[in-house]
C-alpha cells in the first residue's frame, strides 16, 4: 500500500476524529455548564485556576479529567467483567466512525472516506451504539442500570425509525445518497436567489430529524434513560473513573455528530452562498468553506444545548407516544408530499 495514502489517512483521522471531534466534544461539557449557568443566572463554572488564571471556568475541563483518572474503577461482584469492560468502548465507537464519511470541504483530503453510501453507512453505525448502552445496564447486576438499558433499547430503536424516514426527502431532493454530492446539489439556488439547502426544501423534515436525532442521543427532555429521579443514573449507574468517563464523552461526541449531520444535510455543509458552488475554487475560498462547515457545526452544537436547558423531562409513555403516534405519521406524510410536489413540477 501506498505510503502516502497511509499517512494522509492517518493525518484526516488524527485531525477530524481526536482534534475535532474530541476537542469540540470536551469544549462542549463546559458549555453545558456555562450555558445552563447563564440562563439560570448563575455564574457557572469558575473555581479552577492555573497560576490565578481562570479562563472563564475552562481549566475545569482539566479537573474533571484528572478527576476521571484518579477516581477508583469499582466493578461489582456479580457484574459481567468481560462485558463491563467492553461496554464503555462499544458506546464511545459508534459517533466516532460516524466522522469517516462527514465531509469537511469540497476536497477528498478534507473527508477521510469517500465511500458512496455516507448517509446509510452513517445509520448502519449509529445503530451499533445502543448495544453499548443496553450492555451497559444488563451486565451490571443493578436492577436500575437494567431498566435503563431497557428504556434506551426501546427508544433508540423506536426514534431510528422516524429519523431515517425524514432524510427520504433528502434523498428524493438531491438524488443521492453521498453526502457530499448532497452538499454540492444544495449549492444551486431557488428561486434564483434562496440557497437550495435541506432547511428550506425539506422544513418539516428538518425539525422532526432534529427532534428524532436528540431522542436517539439520549439528551434531555428525552433522557429517561439515565433519570436521576426515577432510577439513580440508569444504564451507567454502576460505571465509575474512565469507564463513566467514555458514556459521558460518547454522549457530548454524539452532539456533534448531530450537528454535524445536520450541517451537512440541512445548512448546506461547507457551502457559502453564492461562493464556488460546485467547490472547485481551491484556496483560501476552501477555507473560508471549512470554516463555514466548523461554523454551522457549531451553531447546531448551541441549538441542542438551547434545547436541552429550555424543556422539561418528558414522562416515558410520552416519549414513546411521541415517536410512534406523531414523529412517524408525519414523516410519511412528508415523503408523501415531497413525491407529489416532485411529481407537480416534472410534469
């Protein structure tokens, strides 16, 4: 093989997985806190310090990782070793691998795969990581951690439903299933001066992916799964050190899979509008198109923590009412719309 290709490889997944991924997932823990601070108006976050340098709170980031590795790795007795190990890492995988077909910027170097098949390649995995989770709270021998893993079965496999069926008219749209080529097609306008991205050809599609997507992730309002008020922490109750550790990393990783996900689909990926929609330019307007993606990334990172510190926990009968009495008659309804303004217009 190549030498070349190998460490080009290594290069795109030390720079988009570890620097990227991780880095903005780390970031984001503190602005959980931070966020949820301001809107409580409370001052968050600000205790750690380096040299009297506080950095608004984000020294903490260094303490809770200390933290993690300096806390006790407790297994219980009648606890599955073999699986109480694995756990963590099956659920710490998933989002990860998710960052192999996300494309950064128009160029092959700017996305580690170009595989043919993104948007399915990234169902096929995103499904693999209830199994951590479901693992998690059924070999921990804790009656709590197994009514947990059973409620995050249940749901991520009822909301995997409802947000696959939202990208159909993604697909119809924009004729592919790769995401790039996705970003590219969202390059061209409507009505000769609205961008033709996702969000404004596909609105209801867009809302209920999102609103399927943070169900799938676990985050509140719909984190019954770990309800701190009903059943301790749920599937991680018995989890301890970097094992807990790699759920709560796993979980914030997710956030910017979502987002960008969601960026790539919906706002137009590392589209700019009006500038290079085909992404042929090169140079400093490639850029100028990753610092877009990175940017909308972002933004949808700060839509889910709006969310999350905005709306009260649901009750778990009406999480799963939601998904299959509401989420899923409408996203039918709009693959059923879409086909039929699609038919409209080619005739």
């Amino acid at each position: 093989m190549d030498l070349n290709f190998i460490l080009i490889s290594v290069a795109k997944v030390v720079g988009i997985i570890f620097i990227f991924a991780f880095s903005l997932g780390a970031v984001l823990t503190w602005v959980e806190r931070k966020q949820s601070a301001i809107i409580h108006d409370r001052i968050g976050p600000n205790r750690a310090a380096i040299l009297g340098i506080r950095a608004l709170g984000l020294f903490h980031l260094i303490a809770d990782g200390i933290k993690a590795f300096t806390k006790e790795d407790f297994v219980p007795d009648r606890a599955n070793r073999f699986l109480f190990a694995l756990a963590p890492f099956l659920t710490m995988m998933p989002p990860l691998v998710v960052f192999a077909v996300i494309p950064f910027g128009p160029s092959p170097y700017l996305q580690i795969s170009g595989v043919g098949v993104g948007i399915l390649f990234i169902f096929a995995i995103t499904s693999l990581s209830v199994l951590g989770s479901a693992l998690a709270g059924w070999c921990s021998d804790n009656k709590f951690s197994l009514l947990g893993s059973l409620r995050v079965s249940a749901q991520m496999l009822s909301y995997e439903v409802t947000m696959g069926l939202n990208l159909i008219g993604i697909f119809m749209i924009y004729q592919s299933v790769e995401l790039n080529k996705i970003i590219v097609e969202q390059g061209d306008l409507l009505f000769g001066f609205l961008p033709k991205w996702g969000i404004f050809t596909q609105p209801v599609a867009f809302i209920l992916f999102l609103t399927a997507a943070i169900a799938e992730s676990k985050r509140a309002p719909f984190d019954v799964p770990e309800g701190e008020s009903e059943i301790v922490a749920g599937y991680h109750t018995e989890f301890s050190s970097m094992r807990f550790a790699l759920f709560f990393m796993a979980e914030f990783v997710g956030i910017v899979v979502i987002a960008a996900v969601a960026a790539a689909l919906f706002l137009g990926g590392w589209q700019i509008p009006f500038v290079d929609p085909k992404g042929i330019a090169g140079g400093w307007i490639m850029i100028l198109q990753v610092l877009t993606f990175v940017a909308k990334v972002v933004f949808m990172c700060w839509v889910q923590m709006m969310i999350r510190w905005s709306l009260p926990r649901f009750r778990y009968d009406q999480i799963m009412k939601l998904g299959w009495k509401y989420l899923l008659p409408l996203s039918l309804m709009n693959i059923f719309v879409t086909a039929l303004v699609l038919l409209l217009i080619k005739s």
